[in-house]
C-alpha cells in the first residue's frame, strides 16, 4: 500500500498518528493522592488548575464551531435529503446535524454552559466561526460559554451516583470536568417525520401494552392509511426498537466529543479520562437543571394493577426528573416535549417549522448554509404530507400520554461520560511506570505552556 507523501500532507497524517498512538487515560496530576494501594503516593507538589487557553482548545475540539455542514444528499421527493435538521458543523460529526449534544465545563470557579449552533442567531454562528479561523479561541470560549452555576458542584461519590474504581479520582478541585448532555427529542421527532412518510412507512408497535399499534392504527395500510402494518414487509418496529436506535444515535455524537478531548488532551500533554457519569438524575440536580418528581410506577409505565400494587405496598416512590436547563436571563436547553412545549403536537410542529417554516433551513434559513444556489435547494425539498405530521403526532401523543415522558424508556437529557483534564505528575508515572507511560508531550508540558519547571 502507497502512502501520500509531500511535506505538508505527510507532516499532517503522521502527527495523527502519533497522537493516536500517545492518546491513553492519565489519572494521576499534580496536588493528587492516592491513599492506599500497591501504587499509594502523594504527589510532593500543588495542584496546577487549567487554564482558559488549555480549556478553550479543549472545549473547541469537544465540539467547537467549524463551518457550516455540506447537507450533500438529494433534494427529491422520497430521496430522504429532507431528513438534514441542521446547516452548521462541529469538530464532531451529528446525525442530520442537529447538534444533539450539549457540553458542560467546570473549574473552581463554576459550571458552564458551552452554546450550540441553534443557542444563537445565524450572524453569531457566523462570527464564531471567524473566530475560529483566526484561531482566536479564548476569545470563542468566553461568547460562547454561560455561567450556570458559581463554585464546584458534583454528585456524591458513593454508588450508583459513581463507580468505585474512580473514586480515588474524581472531582480533583484542580482539574476541569467536562460532560456532554445528550438530547434525544429532537432527533426523535425528526426521525419520525421520515420513517412516517410515504416512502418508509414504518409502523410501530408497544410491546408493554401486548404489542398493540402505539397510537397510529388508523394510518395503517390495512385500513387505507399510508403505514405498512403487514409484518412480512418487515416495516413493523417496537418503540424500543425505535428508541434504541435514536439512543444509539445520539450516543454515538457524545462518545465523539469524548473521544475529540482526548486526543487533544494528548495533543497538549496534559493528562485525563473518559469515566462512567451515567446516573440518571445526579449530574442534572448537581448544575441545578430544571426538574420534577414523578411516581415511580409513571416512570416505568406499569399498568393499574402493578401501580395499586405499588402504592398499597408504599413501593410507589417519586423520582426526580430533568426538564430542561435554564438561567434567570435565558432558556439554553429546551427539549422538544413538555412542559417546554404545551403539548406533543406543539413540539411536532416547532419541528417541522425549525426545517420548513419561513426562516428554517429550506426556507430563509437555506441562504445560512454553504450552498451556491440556496433557493433552488428550498424549492427542490418536499415537505412532509400532511399525513406524515399527523402520525407523527398521533405516535408522540401516544408515548406522552400513556409514559407520561418523551421518550418512553429514558429521560429527554442524559449524561452518559464525562472527561476530567488535569497536568499529569510525571514523578507518579516514574515512579510506577516504565518510562513509555508518558510522552515528551507530557513531560514537557508544565515547561512549555507555563515556563516553569518542576
């Protein structure tokens, strides 16, 4: 196999390589402990907290601004190129590039919260990415981000808010966390509209409620609608089947965000680690994310009598659950279901007009994008039939009124890892270590982006 040659080409697929080669999990940094342990050691120096240049190149590898998404599908009816929900780009790439995932940044002196590309108007999205052009990150970092929370806040450390294997380390007071929010609704509702059309014709059916049609029997083909009802085509899906690949979807964009940071966080010598953050309320009552409690027997969908079995039996507990998140001034992550929303139809429909309204992206919002001849791209895109929103709604209302949420099997948000950066103490890593535990790039670090030396 030949491989690309020329300096710059060659320089630049080879420092990947070695950065890909380098990248691993450092725990252990300055000012740490570890108390106990055929390892056990403190570290004889203080701790060295981030700075805002180190965390704004970590925050834009995470899942900066760069440009604006190609959306090179085609624009026909039945060709699927309408399933695009999105016209900006990131350091990651995005289902329909929708942005599904948000990211969280903590230090000592607060948690914020990093802006998407749909957080702010189209002329902002565009300054930012001239931003980054000029390689002016810092100054990206600071429009972007909003304060949502002064000091450090972290859920416990016992289990199951954690794991105890990271234990040891989590929540250095000199490191900066960062954790990706993943959002399902969006990309949910917008994956509906396009297996509801007339040319998918997908047909799902509840399989905690004896596999009856989830709330769209009357589209079916069957019974003159549009859905394919007959098994043997092979269109008839679960909702869990359905939600799990919409999870897997938007899981897929955050574990790219994690892996993103990681090897930057190579790429600068500092040390760090992706690590189980999958409790499924901590993060979000810890950043003081909006919430409510709900019965426990809402929660996992049992019927009356599992709910009266559970109540007679004070089983029947209240569990906290995310909404949303919010500062006095600003709505910043807003989920596509209620109570954001009055009802299921009103977040359908804020949907399809965020792709087909007059400033959505086959509207106004076309001429935002890269695209020579945005016109002819609104022109050429179909809109969703009429049929296709109704049962969208029809399967939306279905999920919300018998699950009381939306989605069905989990949350609206979901953390799911997070990543902590700190400056690796390569005394720790000598000590127990053979030396290729470490590269020059850490070994120089402090030197290099700090001028000191220790």
């Amino acid at each position: 196999m030949s491989k690309p040659t020329g300096s710059a080409n060659e320089t630049s697929w080879k420092n990947l390589i070695k950065i890909l080669k380098g990248r691993r999990s450092r725990r252990f940094g300055l000012g740490m402990e570890m108390e106990s342990g055929p390892m056990a050691y403190k570290s004889r120096h203080e701790g060295l907290p981030l700075t805002e240049e180190e965390e704004a190149l970590l925050a834009y590898a995470a899942c900066g601004i760069t440009g604006h998404a190609l959306g090179d599908l085609v624009y026909d009816r039945g060709q699927g190129g309408t399933i695009m929900a999105g016209l900006s780009g990131r350091t990651i790439p995005s289902g329909d590039a929708i942005q599904t995932c948000s990211l969280i940044v903590m230090n000592s002196e607060g948690a914020y919260y990093i802006k998407r590309p749909q957080d702010v108007a189209p002329a902002q999205v565009k300054a930012w990415i001239t931003l980054a052009e000029q390689e002016d990150y810092r100054e990206l970092y600071r429009q972007s981000r909003v304060q949502i929370l002064e000091g450090r806040s972290h859920p416990p450390l016992e289990p199951f808010f954690n794991i105890n294997c990271n234990k040891w380390s989590l929540y250095d007071p000199n490191a900066t966390y960062f954790l990706p929010v993943e959002d399902f609704t969006m990309m949910y509702i917008n994956a509906l509209l396009e297996i509801f059309n007339e040319h998918n014709g997908i047909y799902p059916l509840d399989e905690r409620a004896g596999f009856r049609p989830a709330g769209i029997k009357k589209f079916a083909k069957s019974r003159g609608g549009h859905l394919e009802d007959d098994p043997r085509k092979e269109h008839v899906i679960t909702i869990q089947q359905l939600e799990t690949l919409v999870t897997e979807f938007v899981t897929a964009e955050s574990g790219m965000i994690i892996q993103n940071m990681a090897l930057m966080t190579q790429a600068m010598g500092l040390g760090g680690f992706p690590h189980w953050a999958a409790h499924y309320y901590g993060w979000f009552k810890a950043l003081g994310f909006k919430m409510k409690e709900v019965r426990a027997s809402r929660f996992l969908g049992m019927g009356w009598l599992y709910r009266l079995m559970a109540r007679l039996l004070q089983r029947d507990t209240t569990v906290p659950f995310v909404l949303g998140l919010e500062t006095e001034d600003e709505v910043l992550i807003k989920p596509f279901c209620p109570p954001n929303y009055a009802t299921m139809e009103d977040a359908v429909h804020a949907v399809v007009d965020m792709k087909w309204g007059s400033q959505g992206i086959f509207g106004e919002g076309a001429r935002q994008g890269v695209w020579q001849d945005p016109d002819k791209i609104s022109r050429a895109a179909p809109e969703p039939s009429d049929a296709t929103i109704e049962a969208t709604i029809a399967y939306c209302n279905y999920i919300y009124n018998r699950y009381g949420r939306f989605p069905a099997y989990q949350m609206p948000l979901r953390t799911l890892l997070g990543y902590q950066v700190n400056h690796v103490d390569v005394e720790f890593y000598d000590r127990f270590y053979r030396p290729e535990a470490l590269t020059d790039l850490q070994r120089q670090h402090v030197e290099h982006w700090h001028d000191q030396d220790l």
